[in-house]
C-alpha cells in the first residue's frame, strides 16, 4: 500500500490564498492525499519535515523558515520554490542573465550601499573606485530612471529619477541597501503573468500607475500574436531560472515586450488584489500543479525543480 501523500502551504499574514488553496486541493477527496498548514514544533538536522510538497509563501521574509525548507529538501521535500535557488537569485543577476538569452530588458547597473554595511570599514572596499564612473553610468541608463532595491520586492524603496542631482539626493536615502539604477521603459502596455509549472502562463493587463488595490484593473486588450509573444517570453524566463511559481512583468514600448521585473517568487495572489477571475486560475492552477507534484514524488530523492541555467553548467 502506497504512503498517503500530504501537501503543506508555508505562508504569513497572507489568508485568502493559501487557505483557499488548501479547500481546493482537499476539495478533489484524491484518496491517500491531503493538504494543510504547515506546522513545525522543531527542527532537526537531517529529519524529515513529513511533507511530501511544501509551497512557500513566507520564507523570504523569515530566514529561520529557508533553513527548515532546505532541510526539508534535502529529505525529499518537493519544495515550491526551490530554496537554495531563490536563496542565491536577484533582480541584477535576473536582468543580466536576460541579456544572454536574448529576452529584452531595461538598460540597468547595480550600486554599492550608500552606507557601509555592518561590521565594514572604508578599508573592506580597496576594489572599489571612488567616486564611480557616474557620467558613464547616467550616459548608460538616461533619464528619466527608476532606482530600486536589486532584491525585494513589493514596491518598496523605488524611485522615479529626474537627473543626476534628484539621484544623488534620492540615493542618499537608501541607507545599506543595495539598489540598482533602471532605464525607464515607457510603455503603451503592461502585463503582470503568472507562471506555474513552469508551462501554465496567466496572462493579466495591469496598470503599475493606478492605486494598488486598482492595478488590476487595466483597459489593455492584447491580442492572439501578442499573448503567444509574451507567453514564449514568460515561459522561457522561467525556464532558465527554474521557478515553480512566479511572475514576469512586461512592459511593451515600440511594439517590444521588456521584461521589467521577474524574479516574484511569492507573488501576489490575494482575492482583493487580483480580482476573482485571476484569483480562482491561480488557485486551481496551483492546487493542480500541487497534486501532479506530490502524485509523482519520490521519497529519498531531490524532487526540486532546477533551471535551465544551472542546469547546463552542473555536469
């Protein structure tokens, strides 16, 4: 007789989705397979953690969880998303790997911390020049520009740049973080895809403009050439990265699709955000990627999904 299989959602302060989720997969009554909260009483090298797949939604923001999901994995954990993947991933290294794959992206640099970060001096930065080369950085970008952490997300610490000066006045703000400069794209359209799978692509017009809880609500229609576009695009970003579940930020000026933000490895799925009709492909595209994963789990072994470029490089 084969072992039940049991389905965990990591999550935080987040409610709509990942309880949703967990109805939606109970929902299907597949005999031997079940899917609840995660709970952890400890943690112990080596033990496994009981769960045959584990969908993270919190472990970004909490260290303590990265480490019980990498243990997890090394025990046969099907973690969605792979922990040791999203633990060395950023924005800069996302838009740089575009640059050889041929997928478009804004012209960006990366910046050193306006402040030294803890436990440095100014003699930890002997390689670095002082002052940059700002005239061929601002050369390279333009203006207007967005400034923007190079990992994190949700819209915070971002800046919409005018010239140099507001850049030097805006940049004396960041404190430690490591911020990266931005070409703006200005765009005609802007989609926000959701990726599952790494095959199931939702396509949603989105308005970075509006008010958050009205972003969604976006008057652009693209059409069938455009959706196959964008979805090639989506599809092979992923790909390379190796993400279970993620979305891809499309910016389209002069009839190009830019990439503009793609690495959201936990990304928005709140019923008040998305609206209904996003919200329910994203459940039940979920809860369906879910069970294929924990259907086709083997104990013992790493059932982690690994990207395209990691892939090509690990003999």
């Amino acid at each position: 007789m084969n072992a039940p299989k049991k389905i965990g959602i990591l999550y935080g302060r987040e409610r709509s989705f990942p309880l949703t989720l967990i109805d939606s997969i109970n929902n299907k009554n597949i005999p031997g397979l079940h899917a609840e909260s995660v709970q952890i009483d400890k943690v112990i090298q080596g033990e496994p953690s009981g769960y045959d797949v584990i969908i993270d939604r919190i472990s970004h923001d909490v260290p303590f969880y990265r480490a019980y999901l990498k243990n997890a994995a090394l025990r046969g954990a099907a973690v969605i998303n792979n922990p040791f993947w999203w633990s060395a991933d950023e924005k800069f290294f996302n838009n740089a790997l575009a640059t050889q794959t041929g997928i478009p992206v804004p012209k960006t640099v990366i910046l050193p911390s306006r402040e030294l970060p803890p436990d440095t001096s100014d003699q930890s930065f002997s390689n670095l020049a002082f002052p940059l080369d700002w005239k061929s950085i601002f050369d390279y970008v333009g203006f207007p520009a967005y400034m923007k952490p190079f990992a994190g997300g949700g819209w915070k610490n971002v800046y919409r740049l005018h010239d140099a000066h507001d850049f030097f006045n805006k940049h004396a703000e960041t404190g430690q973080l490591v911020m990266m400069l931005q070409e703006e794209i200005v765009f005609t359209e802007y989609y926000r895809c959701y990726c599952i799978g790494g095959k199931h692509v939702r396509i949603m017009p989105y308005e970075p403009r509006n008010a958050h809880h009205q972003r969604y609500e976006a008057g652009f229609q693209p059409s069938p050439q455009r959706i196959r576009q964008m979805e090639d695009i989506v599809l092979k970003i992923n790909d390379w990265l190796g993400y279970d579940f993620n979305t891809v930020e499309l910016a389209i000026r002069d009839d190009v699709p830019y990439a503009i933000d793609f690495c959201n490895p936990a990304p928005d799925a709140d019923r008040g955000s998305v609206g209904e009709e996003n919200f329910r492909w994203v459940v039940d595209t979920s809860a369906d990627y879910a069970i294929q994963r924990a259907l086709a789990h083997q104990p013992e072994t790493d059932n982690l999904t690994w990207g395209k470029y990691l892939r090509q490089i690990v003999p």
